[in-house]
C-alpha cells in the first residue's frame, strides 16, 4: 500500500495539474470566442471556432481521462492487497484450524483484527485522492499568489502631494519586455530596438501637449510612461521635480485621469461609469458637471444616471463609450490628463459639440493628448512629433507649420486628402 501510495502521489500530482491547465485554457478560449462572436459571426468561422474549442474540451477529457485510470488502479488495487492480504490469512488459518493449533473463534478474531486495520487505510485511499485534487489547485493559487507585478512600489515610496503639473521626461529609453507572462499574450514578439529612445521633454504646468506621429512611433508608451504602467529601461520621468518611481502609485495616479485609446465601460449603471473615480459625487454636482461637458443629452437619450450599462458597454456604440470614458476623465478633476486617441472614434458634428468642453474641460490642466487628427493636435500649446521612437520636431502648431517639416507636409497631406499619420 505505501509503494502503490507513493507511485500515486506522484502520478496524479502531474496529472491533476494537468487538468487544471486544460480548464484554464478552456475557459480562456471560451471566454475569447464570446467575447469575439460579433467578429466570427460577420466573417463566418463558427463551424472553425467550434472545432477549436473542441479540442479544448478533448484536451480537458484526455487529462481527466489519465487522471481516472491512475486513480481507477490505485483505490482498487489498495483494497485488493488488503482482501488478498484477508485470503491468506483465512487460507493459513484454516489449515491451522484443521490441525487443531488454534480455534475457530481465534481465527476469526484474526480476521475481524486485519479487517478493522485496512478501513481506515480505505478510507485515507479514498481521501487521498480528494487530497491530490485539491493540492493541485492550491499548486495553480500559489503560482498565481507568487507572481510579482511588473511595477511594484518601492519600499520607502513617499507620499505625492498635490500637484501642479509640470512634466519632465529624462534621457528616457525604453523596450517592452519579451517575458510574455509580462504582457498577459502568448505570442507576443519583443521588438528589436527599442520602442522610446534619448526621449528629453519638458511639459510645463498647465501647458497642452499634442502628441503625434505614425502608427507605432511610441505616443501611447509615452502615456503608458507618465502613469507609470511601465516603468523606462533608462531615465526618470518627473512630475514636479519628482522621480515618480518614488512615489506611491496611490497619490500618483489619484491625480491623474486618463482616457484610454479603447475605452473601456463596466457593467452596471452609468453613474457608476461616469462616478468611478469619485463614486461619492452628489447627483446634482455630476450632472452640472456633464451638462459643462455637453454630455448631458447623451445621458438622457441613454435613459439617465440609473441607465443599466453591460459588460464593455456592449450596447452602446463606439462613439458613445469614448465620450462616457471622457466624461467619467473630466468628472475626476485630476490636475493631469493623458487623452491616448480620446476622439478617434467620433463623428465630426460629436467631436464638435465637445470641443468647446474640452477646452473648458482643459483649462488649467496639464494635458498630454496622444492625437492622429491635426484638428485634436492644433488645439494643444505644443505638438512633438514621434517617429521611431525619438522625438523629431517639437513646438507650437504655428512654428512647425512654418518649418516645411513633417508636420507641414501633414497638413499639406491632409489638404489633398491623405492621412496624416502615415505620411510623416
């Protein structure tokens, strides 16, 4: 029993785990094909998504299947050697019983003694399988509980106090990194230069910068960099004259707003969409706040503060996320706004009707807008524009417009109807 005991816990502790990698796997591709329906549907791979997930579940029976038959000889054959073990004993008794060396009653008091020793070794089988089960989800939490944020906050991180706003990025160098257990995706492929090079920029307290630049230049690492999701290879990024890895990323990022580039909405209600980061806001101060921002009439046409909003904002159109994501930005009344393509998805009588907001919205702020459209970008202080990585040109609208350079030939571009931000 301690030999089949020990083959057990080795076999079945590979095997549980096993199983527990397929349910994950599983679920995730489950999760994904929901999540994606609309795109399968509209290009027509159910009958291939199907037959992935398949697999999945094959997978997920194999492992269990393996799991059971390790199983399926050890319960068995543990209570087999002790009903062997009884088959001797009563063989060799009852021969001893014939010769006259001990009773009847002496041998079945034997028997009662072997029986009442293996129930409880049965019984600890049975349960040992149940153990292993367990121990193999314990092993997936303690994986999970062990793995360390790519940004952590450092030990003797001081307190941020109230900012004003000015903004230095310092000789600041940066490559994502290629673990991808890092970037939560299994094929990602680590760039081979760096995405952020040499990168010197000095945004002043209250001032508007406009990023811009062609796909893949840097202008949302850049973001990602202020906010510290990431953390540079090499530099510092200041905030007040303060190294922002020195901070808590509580007092950092309570002064920060920020619209991402796809927004995102949580299912629930759209006060507490619009509330999240000030969920204690009087009704009457948030929507006084919506109706400056020009959002109100949005609110009502979608039923109301009380209006029920589903997971990722499903029903709400693409436009209608992206002013909810600015307006629940702007509500926060955080000294720093980084806008990563804040209007890229919206038409042009909506992006219209919230200009005159945003600027209200801005005012006093500093604000780092990440910006394809050069009516978002000439609406800033300055514009820098990106391309490889570095920082190429930098100044106000009117002084790059007067320097024939790329940003010259993007309004030139954007005049004879070719986009901006592919043709630098």
């Amino acid at each position: 029993t301690l030999a089949s005991s020990i083959w057990f816990r080795k076999r079945s502790a590979a095997n549980y785990r096993n199983v527990r990698n397929r349910i994950s796997e599983l679920l995730a591709n489950l999760q994904e094909s929901l999540a994606g329906i609309r795109v399968i549907t509209a290009f027509h791979r159910q009958s291939a998504s199907v037959d992935t997930h398949r697999n999945f579940v094959n997978a997920h029976r194999d492992a269990n299947l393996d799991a059971s038959r390790a199983n399926a000889i050890y319960a068995p054959g543990s209570e087999a050697i002790g009903i062997a073990t009884q088959a001797v004993l009563l063989g060799f008794g009852g021969a001893m019983v014939a010769s006259g060396r001990i009773t009847v009653g002496e041998l079945a008091a034997y028997l009662l003694f072997l029986t009442a020793f293996f129930a409880p070794i049965q019984a600890l089988v049975q349960l040992y399988n149940s153990y292993q089960q367990g121990g193999a989800a314990i092993h997936k939490l303690r994986d999970l509980f062990a793995t360390q944020p790519s940004i952590s906050q450092r030990p003797n991180a001081k307190h941020l106090d109230p900012i004003t706003g000015e903004i230095v990025f310092e000789d600041i160098a940066f490559t994502y990194p290629s673990h991808p257990a890092q970037l939560n995706t299994s094929d990602y492929i680590a760039p081979t230069h760096p995405v952020l090079n040499d990168i010197n920029l000095r945004i002043h307290a209250g001032e508007r910068l406009a990023v811009m630049g062609p796909t893949g230049a840097g202008k949302t690492t850049l973001a990602r960099l202020l906010t510290r999701t990431y953390d540079p290879d090499s530099g510092r990024v200041l905030i007040d004259g303060i190294d922002i890895a020195n901070v808590t990323l509580e007092s950092l990022r309570s002064q920060i707003a920020v619209v991402p580039q796809e927004p995102f909405l949580f299912a629930g209600t759209l006060r507490q969409n619009l509330a999240f980061a000030v969920p204690e806001i009087d009704d009457a101060v948030l929507m006084a706040s919506l109706d400056a921002l020009g959002i109100a009439d949005l609110v009502a046409t979608l039923g109301g503060l009380d209006a029920v909003v589903h997971e990722r904002g499903a029903t709400l159109s693409a436009g209608e996320r992206q002013l909810l994501a600015l307006a629940r930005a702007f509500v926060a009344q955080r000294r720093l706004l980084v806008l990563d393509e804040a209007t890229s998805n919206l038409d042009p009588a909506s992006e219209a009707a919230i200009d005159q907001a945003t600027e209200i919205a801005l005012a006093g702020h500093t604000s780092v807008m990440i910006a394809h459209r050069l009516a978002t970008a000439q609406r800033a202080d300055r514009i820098a524009i990106l391309e490889t990585g570095s920082i190429v040109e930098i100044g106000t609208p009117i002084e790059l417009a007067s320097l024939n350079g790329r940003y010259a030939r993007m309004l030139a571009n954007t005049s004879s109807g070719t986009s901006p931000a592919t043709s630098p």
